[in-house]
C-alpha cells in the first residue's frame, strides 16, 4: 500500500514538474516576443545590401510616393507613422482618401520633396523598416540607418513613374518585406495589363491619322497656366497621342511661349485642372489669343484630373490616359466610360471607387468651356 502511494506521489511530482517546464517554455515578459524574426537580406532600389526581418509588423514611409506604394500593397496598416505633409490637405492623394485614418498616426517628420528624414521622430515609433523614396542617395540612407539602427530601404518611381520598371521592382521589394508578395505581384499584373492594353488599343493608328493634342496647366513645383506642359507626357505616350511638345525633342516639364501653342494650333487640348483657375482668369484677359486656337473654336477643350501631388499618382495617371484614349480615339475606346475606369483603377490599387471624390475636388473628365466658369 505505502509502495503504491510512493508511486503516486511520485507521479504526480513529476507531472507537475512537466507541467512547470512547459508553462516556463511558453512564458513572455510583459509586451515581449520571444519568437527570433528570420532576417533576410534585399537588394533596395540604391544598389545598397539591407538585412531587414521578415515579413515586418510596423514600417513608415516617407518621402515622395513612398507611402502609397506601400498602400497599393496593402500595407496601410502596417505604417505606425506618417509625415506632417500626408497630415494635410488631402485632395489630390487618393491613398490618402483611401486611408484616412492614416491622418490619426504620430508625426515622423516635416514631408515634402526637399526635407530631411528627422531621425528621432522616426526611432520614436519604433518601425522595423523605413521606406523611402527620393529624399536620400545610397550615402544619405546609409547614413540614416546608422542613426537610426533601424533598416532603411531606399524605393524609386524610375524616370517614366507611371509604366516604370523601378516601379514594379519597388512594389515588389515591400511586398517581399512586409509578407504581402501575392499582393505586389498582382498589382504589377495590373499595372502591365493597362499598359498593354492601351497600347495595344492605339499601336496601328497612322501617324498622319492622329489628331494634334497638347495639354497644358500641368502642376510643376506649383500650380501654373496654359505654358506649363510636357513633352513625352504619360498619359499620351500611353496612348501613342500625337504630342505636339514632343518635337522639342525634350523629355518632361517644359514651360512654352504661349505663341508657340498658336503655331502647333493642336487639335485637341487637355487642361490639369489643378491649373484650371489660372487658364480661366488668363482667358478673361487675353480671350483673343484663346479664341485663335483651333480646339477652343471647335469646343475641343477638356478637363483632366491632376495626377502630380507628392509625385506621381500613378492610379490617376492611368485613369487620365483612358480618359485622354476616349476623346482623342473614341472608336478604339468605345467600350470605356472613364468614370466607371477610374473607380476600377482605384478599387483595384486602393480598395475604394474615389473618382467621384477626386472630380468633386477638381471637376472632374468632361469638357471645359473657358468663358464660363
């Protein structure tokens, strides 16, 4: 009898024993995990070696377009800070209309394409990764995750932004660091199948049989008029458009004499309407001038939404290219209406259908008429 209850309390000693051990196994301090990240090592879009956990729990973003390449890959819930800039006025950032509540998280900094990353404020949300874009070169971002200790992962929007290899190399590169992958590839899918398809939609119209186009008001560091254009513009070469800018043989911003607009007298001509204000008093005082060009005198003016606000808002962009494919080639865009385009282009990149918030704010794709508000 004393043999068996010796063996019983021996037994039972040693379960609690297992059970002590276990529960020790398992056991975290307050507000820590004990489970060790699996580190890898990327490449970023600096050519620079960053080891960085992975997937990540918290990241920021700063610098131009850097936080909305992380939305676009779902990752807005993953940000536990945002720059002042993202903090103001929205219009014009529709991942910012997307997200709002991104507006709700601590400040890590100033923002804006010529600020300096503020170190402390960024240590002081304790991300796992920063992402950036523009602010830094290989040297800067080296020195910022020095004083930082934090990985900093440089990103790029490439020279062409909307259709960008850079860009797709960028996505993917948060995709791979935040565990969102899948996500970034279809999102690269997407942007490739829009530019294929506008393409393929306008690659064997004759030269000769493309109507003259220009656009003009496009925002450039600031809001200007009709002068301020680009030659080689996005949503134009998207489309194979006959630019008549492009015979400069320059490439991006180009701020024309507004006498050269009366000689290339284009067909067609687009209006950023973030600039729509200036090219309307501009009209009040010079309607002369106005009233020479071929596209005002055949009501062939239209409105675009602005596309450039903390670089390249490239949903919007691709949005304006259907837009400018409509009226530029309405037969061989007959089954687009750009409004219904634009929400599939915003649901698809942001999860919500924001055209009629984004031409609430600016008025939206239709056609402008100059001497009337």
């Amino acid at each position: 009898m004393r043999t068996k209850a010796l063996k019983a309390v021996a037994m039972l000693i040693a379960l609690l024993i297992t059970i002590i051990i276990l529960g020790g196994c398992g056991a975290k301090a307050p507000g820590q995990d004990t489970a060790t990240p699996q580190k890898t090592v990327v490449t970023d879009l600096a050519g620079r070696q960053v080891e960085v956990p992975v997937p990540v729990k918290k990241v920021v973003a700063i610098g131009p377009g850097a936080l909305r390449l992380v939305c676009y890959v779902n990752g807005a819930d993953k940000v536990v800070g945002v720059e002042n800039l993202e903090k103001q006025q929205p219009t014009g950032r529709p991942y910012i209309l997307a997200h709002p509540e991104l507006k709700d998280l601590p400040t890590i900094g100033q923002g804006g394409p010529n600020s300096t990353p503020d170190a402390e404020k960024l240590v002081s949300v304790k991300p796992d990764v920063i992402f950036v874009a523009y602010l830094v070169d290989r040297s800067r971002a080296d020195e910022l995750q020095a004083k930082t200790n934090i990985p900093v992962v440089v990103l790029s929007y490439g020279r062409l932004a909307t259709f960008d290899e850079d860009v797709y190399k960028s996505l993917k590169l948060i995709g791979k660091i935040t565990g969102s992958e899948e996500r970034a590839r279809e999102v690269v899918d997407y942007l490739q199948k829009c530019q294929q398809d506008l393409h393929a939609r306008t690659k064997d119209i004759p030269e000769d049989k493309k109507p003259k186009v220009y656009v003009g008001a496009l925002g450039m560091k600031g809001v200007h008029g009709i002068e301020s254009t680009q030659a080689k513009y996005p949503p134009f070469a998207a489309v194979n458009a006959r630019n008549v800018v492009d015979e400069t043989g320059k490439t991006g911003s180009v701020m024309i004499d507004k006498e050269k607009l009366l000689s290339w007298d284009p067909d067609i001509i687009f209006i950023d309407e973030g600039g729509f204000s200036l090219v309307r008093e501009d009209y009040k005082k010079n309607p002369q001038f106005y009233q020479s060009l071929k596209a005002v005198k055949t009501g062939q003016v239209y409105g675009q939404i602005p596309y450039n606000y903390y670089t390249t808002n490239i949903g919007t962009a691709i949005a304006d290219a259907y837009y400018a494919g409509k009226v530029i080639y309405p037969e061989q865009f007959k089954d687009i209406d750009p409004a219904q385009k634009a929400d599939e282009i915003y649901q698809f990149l942001l999860g919500k259908p924001l055209y009629e918030q984004m031409a609430k704010d600016y008025g939206g794709f239709k056609k402008l008429d100059l001497a009337n508000p």
